[in-house]
C-alpha cells in the first residue's frame, strides 16, 4: 500500500505520463527495461512497478549489495549476480517459477546505459530457458511517455524474434537519446539461439 501511495504521489508529479496500464503481466515474465540510457530509468522502473502493483526483481552486480545497501537493494527487488555462475540465475528463476510467483524480472538488456553494438542476451536464454515470455518496458523522452508495451512470447528464431522487439522500440528514445542502443543481438548472426553457460 505504502509503494502505491508513493508511486502516485511520483506520477501526479512527474513530468512522464505513465501508458501501458493495460499490460500488467498476469505471469512470470522477463521484463524488458529499454532504451537504457541514464540512472534516471531505475527510478522510473520503480514508479511503474510500485504503481501497477507489480512485483520486480532486477540484477544487479554484487558490488552493489556490499554493506549497508544490500539489505536495501533487496527490499527494492535487487538480485545480486555472480558473473562467475551465470546459470544461477536461471536456476533460481525456475524456482520462482514453479512456486506459483508472480513477478516481473527486469533486465536491461544495452548494458550500463548505452553506448553498446549489441544488447546482451542473457533476457533471451533465461525466457528460453523458463518458458517465461518477454514484457517490452520502454522510456520515450519525445513524448515524455514511459510504462509498458506487448508481451512476446520468444520462438527460438532469434532474427524473427529480435525484428519484433526492434519494431517496437524504433521510436522510443530513451532518456539520452545519443546513448540508445539498437535492440540487435549477436547472435543473430548465426544459426542457433543463446543458451545458458
């Protein structure tokens, strides 16, 4: 109640206009956080989750969770991640997934605001991997617009899939419009999906 009360004090404030209400994910599902350009969008991420009631987990590098900010960083939805066993993660998502939890796990898949050739596709094994489907979060500084677009259900052609994603996010911006990052994987130079290490 309390996140709620504070994400609409946030959004009848805010110079952003929250869309997409209708797209509450009513399933686990990879939530999308794109273009990623500014620290700005952590907060926005935030004010959309708390204010449509949805429960966020993100990945976080383990530096982040250090001392006094981990119990913090948690309490946000903050998952630390050992970059030596990324197949952890996966692990732990099945979990949450076959407890029956509803969430959202947020990934932002340009990297540390921008300035990348390609997205990262660890999104793309942990959906493959879970059967989760992808959520297309967005941030729009040309129509000062944020919130939440279609949910994919990813079919292992990655080309096809990554057309579809590509699609959505022409026109979206970003905060920092000079540091998006086209939503283009490596691996869609080749002939097989990502997948887990």
């Amino acid at each position: 109640m309390l996140r709620r009360f504070l994400a609409r004090i946030y959004w009848a404030i805010s110079r952003w206009t929250l869309v997409g209400h209708d797209a509450v994910p009513t399933r686990p599902t990879i939530l999308i956080g794109a273009p990623h350009t500014s620290n700005w969008d952590f907060v926005l991420m935030l004010a959309i989750a708390w204010r449509l009631g949805i429960d966020v987990h993100w990945l976080g590098k383990k530096s982040l969770f250090r001392g006094w900010r981990g119990p913090i960083m948690r309490r946000i939805g903050g998952v630390p991640v050992d970059r030596s066993d990324p197949g952890r993660v996966v692990k732990d998502v099945v979990g949450q997934v076959h407890a029956g939890e509803v969430f959202g796990l947020v990934i932002t898949p340009d990297g540390t605001r921008g300035g990348n050739d390609y997205w990262k596709s660890g999104f793309y094994r942990i959906a493959r991997e879970t059967g989760m489907p992808v959520t297309l979060g967005f941030v729009d500084r040309t129509t000062m617009t944020t919130g939440l677009g279609p949910t994919l259900e990813l079919t292992g052609d990655v080309a096809s899939d990554m057309d579809r994603i590509r699609a959505f996010y022409a026109d979206k911006a970003g905060v920092r419009p000079e540091r998006r990052t086209e939503p283009r994987l490596r691996e869609e130079h080749t002939e097989t999906a990502p997948t887990a290490d």
